[in-house]
C-alpha cells in the first residue's frame, strides 16, 4: 500500500511539474499583456531544444541558465511583433497561430527531425530513494527551478514598482495610462519577462522531457488547462490548478487509464462553467 | 441580388474541376468539403465567438459514417448523411448550450476543451474507435450504387451551394442582424429584445451541421478518419479560414479562404518546411489586412 502510495505521489508531482512548468510564463505574460500567446509553447519549445544543445557542450546547469539568458531576445521582440499586428484579439491569435506555424517551421530547420533532451546528462545527478522507490534528483532540481522562478515572479510583483506598474496595467491599462505608467513599456517587460520563464522552464524540463517537433501544439493545450482552472494570469491559482489538474490525471491513469485525457479536460469544462473566472479567484472579472 | 449568384459560382467551379482531371477532382472535393468546416467557424466568428472545438464537430461527421459502416455494415449515403447531422447538431447544441453563460477567450478555451474530451475519447477507447489510426471510410453508395468521385464532387458542391445560399439568407435576415449586434455590443442587443441565448444556440448547431457534413466529405474523399479531425490544430486551421473568410467581401468567401487555404498548404508541402511557408503566408494576410484597415 505504501509502495502504492509513493508512486502515485511520485507520478504526480512529475504531471504537477510538467504542466506547472508549462503555465508558470504563459500566465505571467497574460496576466499583465491580455496577450493570448497561441505560440507561448514556441517558446517552451525552444527553450528545452537550446538546452539540449548547449548542455552538451558546457555542462548541465550552465547549458539549462544560457538557454534561459538566449531567449531573453525573444520577448520584447514577440511584444513589438503582436503589438504591431493585432489590434484586436481576433488578430492576436491569428497573429501567434502564424507565429506557431513558423516556429514549428524554424525548428523543423535548425534542429530537424530528432529528439533533443538532457536526460542523459540529468540521470548523471543519481537519484534519492523514497520508501523504497527510486526518486530522481533531476525531478528534485525541477522542482527547485519552478519554485525559485515563482518566488522571483512573487518578489518582483510584490514587493517592486515595477511589479505595481504591472499589477496597474492588469487591473485596469486604461486607468494605468491615465496615471502616468507606460504601459506598452510595461507590456515589453512582462512579455520578456514571461517569455523568460517559459523559455527557463523549458530548459529545466529538458532534464526529462523529450523535445521534438509537434510539441509546441501539444504543451500548449495543457497550459491552457492549468490557467482556466487557476484563473487567466492569477499565479498562486496556477499552481493549484497544476496540483489539482494533476492529481485527477494521476487518479485517472491508475484507475482508468482511457480517461487520462478527457478527465483532465472535464476539469477544465466544470470550471468553466461553474466559475469562469478560475476556482481561486478572489474577486470575478467582469466580460 | 448579385449574393445569390454564389451557389452558381461554387457550381460552376466545381463543374470546371470535374473537367480539369484526377487530381483537380480530389482537390476540389476536399477543399469544398473543408470550406464547410471553415463555414461553421465564419458563422460564430459572425457572433464574435471564436471556436477552437469546431474539429470536433468536423470529427464527428466522419466518424458518424465510419462507425456505422463498422458496426452496421451500410455505405449508404442517406443514412450517413443523416447520422453526421444529427450527431454534429447534437453537439452543436451541447457546444451552445454550456457556451451561452461564456464569451471572449474563455469561450474559446470551453470549446477547445469540448473538442479535447472528444479527441481524448477517439483516442483511448481504441476498441470502438480505432484509436489514433482512426476508421476506414467507405465508398458511400446512392440506392445501392457507387456514387463515385463525380457523385461526390456533385455533393460536395451542392452542400457548399447550400451552405451559401444559407449564408446569404443569412446576412439578410433579422439574424444576422443579430449576429452583428452581439459581436459588437452583446446587452445592448439583449435589452432591445433580442433572445441572445437563443440566437447563439441555434447558430452553434448550425455551424455543427456544416462542419460535421464537411468532415464527411473529406472523410469520404481521403476513405479515412483519425482523431486528428478533432484535435485542437485541425480546428485552429478552421478559425483560420473563417477569419479569412470574414475578410473576404463575398457569400462564397468561405470557399475562397478554403481554397486559398489548402491550396497553399498543398503547395508549401514541396518544400522541406511546409510550416514556414504557411506560417509566412497568413502573415502576409495579417500585415496586408491591417495595412487596409488603417487606410
């Protein structure tokens, strides 16, 4: 029972993290922007390939910071791209769909057809055992990151300016502006910022996930489960939507295996209907 | 009155591509079968809804035949064309009933989750479904003869005429008035008398409708159907057309953007990376709309 007990727990948190990771950026980015970002996995993506190469030649925990510190380029420039093409929210997604397709694309060049991952490199960390199961401290060195990266999210929205400025222009830009905040400086920091992440967790998640090409597509869908649940861009709410996405996933693999997908989704759906705004809003957005 | 020469014009195009060969034939089957798919999000972007489940329904036409002719053992066409209907209206229905009490992106999102349950479901119960090789789909049959590759192009280009003479109904009628209302000003359309709730579940079970026939088509046109009908991409594909669409002046534009459409992913295919092309293509779109917007 107790060996029952730890792999499901084990199994879990490894979900948790996956979508937790794949979130994190993506609720940052929208919170403060109201971006959209169909191409927000991209850049998970990207993220996860760029660590794979660079691991290899400068070691793990360096090769995961440089690929974070190279896609620091890419957020303001996806800021300017979106700003520049879509006014509306129509055109925003048919912008990042393009931007989707095109990264899809790019990768298809640069990197081909193979999988890319550090797995190999990250196995090298050993693993801890747990009740008699073996845990491995890749999955541990995740975690970390996760949590670092939202106590710096916290931090920086919390206790800094800039972090009020951004909470102003979630709230209300109209408002933000008529105060005197820059908001599309504002909008460039925070899309840099969440591009950051998410290219950061990516590489973190390279320690046991596989990136290939399609991945894009298929990662976003997943983060989009964990905001709905959590509330668009509230990030505490992200991490228990994680949790909860995860533990009915998990509930749903041990006892009934075809439900994986459908369980999570039906999670998602009940949300939706019953509390739009996320289960851990505090107070309800109206339109 | 120039509107209704739409139906024509998708006829007479069809009839040239029967006499343009194999391939012009298979081609012109499938995009005017994807065109009704891409009608079924043109018709809630109408509304303002953006669809990012409208695969699913586009599944479920196909599958509705696939499963019966596995199950049931009939490739006739009348009862296949009645089974996608009345499973992608009933979804249609379900799709609008749960998506009356939500809007803006968090519509999108209940209908991307919508069609991740069906996928999911397609996927995992392999034992009915197929699982993710999908269904075979056969040679649909009209009083138990092969309607073959020109019976289908005629049915394909009657449901798309049909579609567009809809269409122009449509945009002349009180609904589509409605339609126009709701997208710009939801409550103000509600406070001048209009049934909002009402309006949005009946043009859901319509855009089910086309987008279910159309993936029969294309179901029938490729003889297989895969969970990939459903999958969120496939649907994104659609709202693509459908934006496209909505740029375009015309009742047949959903055809157009649908031809438009897989004529350049058919093209982009000759390049090692097809993605970039489209990718780069529906920029292009973008950039060339906006610039035409700020004149």
């Amino acid at each position: 029972m107790a060996g029952f007990a730890i792999s499901f727990l084990i199994s879990f948190y490894v979900f948790f993290l996956n979508i937790l990771m794949t979130s994190l950026g993506m609720a940052f980015t929208y919170g403060v922007t109201r971006i959209l970002n169909l191409a927000q996995g991209t850049f998970f993506v990207l993220g996860g390939y760029l660590a794979s190469v660079f691991a290899w030649q400068i070691g793990l925990a360096f090769g995961i910071a440089a690929a974070a510190a190279a896609s620091l380029a890419f957020g303001p420039l996806f800021y300017l791209y979106v700003k520049a093409l879509g006014r509306t929210e129509l055109e925003q997604l048919f912008a990042t769909y393009a931007l989707l397709l095109i990264g899809e694309g790019l990768f298809k060049l640069v990197f081909g057809n193979g999988n890319y991952t550090t797995a190999s490199l990250a196995d090298g960390l050993g693993s801890v055992e747990v009740l008699g199961q073996q845990v491995p401290y890749s999955y541990l060195w995740g975690g970390a990151v996760a949590a670092a990266l939202l106590a710096l999210m916290y931090l920086l929205l919390a206790r800094t300016r800039a972090g009020l400025y951004m909470r102003a222009v979630r709230d209300d830009a109209e408002m933000a502006s008529a105060l005197g905040i820059n908001v599309r400086e504002v909008g460039l920091s925070a899309s840099a910022l969440g591009i950051l992440i998410t290219a950061a967790s990516g590489a973190a998640s390279s320690m046991w996930q596989a990136f290939t090409l399609g991945l894009s597509g298929q990662i976003l869908v997943y983060a989009f489960a964990s905001l709905v649940v959590g509330g668009i861009g509230d990030l505490l709410g992200v991490v228990a939507a994680s949790a909860v996405i995860s533990a009915v996933r998990t509930a749903a693999v041990f006892l009934y295996p075809q439900l994986e997908l459908v369980a999570i989704y039906l999670v998602v759906i009940a949300v939706l209907l019953t509390r739009p705004s996320g289960l851990f809003a505090r107070h309800a957005r109206l339109a | 009155m120039r509107g209704w020469l739409s139906p024509i014009a998708i006829i007479t195009a069809a009839t040239a591509a029967y006499f343009g060969g194999p391939f012009l034939r298979f081609a012109a089957v499938y995009i005017l079968g994807w065109s009704l798919a891409v009608f079924g999000a043109w018709l809630l972007l109408r509304y303002g809804l953006v669809n990012f489940g409208i695969g699913a329904s586009y599944a479920l036409g196909a599958y509705a035949a696939g499963l019966i002719y596995k199950y049931l053992h009939t490739a006739d066409l009348a009862v296949h064309l009645l089974a996608a209907v009345g499973a992608a209206g009933a979804w249609g229905a379900l799709n609008g009933a749960v998506g009356i009490k939500t809007r803006g992106i968090y519509y999108s999102l209940l209908s991307l989750s919508l069609s991740m349950v069906l996928y999911g479901v397609l996927v995992k119960f392999y034992t009915v479904t197929g699982g993710s090789d999908g269904l075979y789909m056969p040679d649909p049959r009209l009083l138990g003869v092969r309607i073959g590759t020109a019976g289908l192009l005629a049915l394909a280009a009657l449901l798309a005429a049909a579609w567009a003479a809809l269409g122009e109904v449509f945009g002349r009628s009180y609904a589509g008035h409605v339609a126009a209302g709701i997208k710009i000003n939801e409550l103000r359309t509600s406070a001048l008398g209009a049934d909002v709730g009402r309006h949005i579940l009946i043009s859901s079970v319509l855009a089910s409708i086309a987008a279910g026939l159309g993936g029969l088509i294309v179901g029938y046109s490729t003889s297989h159907v895969s969970p990939d009908f459903a999958y969120w991409v496939t649907s994104g594909k659609m709202v693509v057309g459908g934006l496209i669409a909505s740029f375009l002046p015309w009742t047949w534009g959903f055809v157009a953007s649908a031809a438009l459409y897989q004529a350049v992913e058919l093209y982009s295919l000759q390049f090692a990376y097809p993605e970039l092309v489209v990718g780069g293509l529906l920029l292009a779109i973008l950039a060339a709309w906006r610039l035409y917007y700020r004149r």
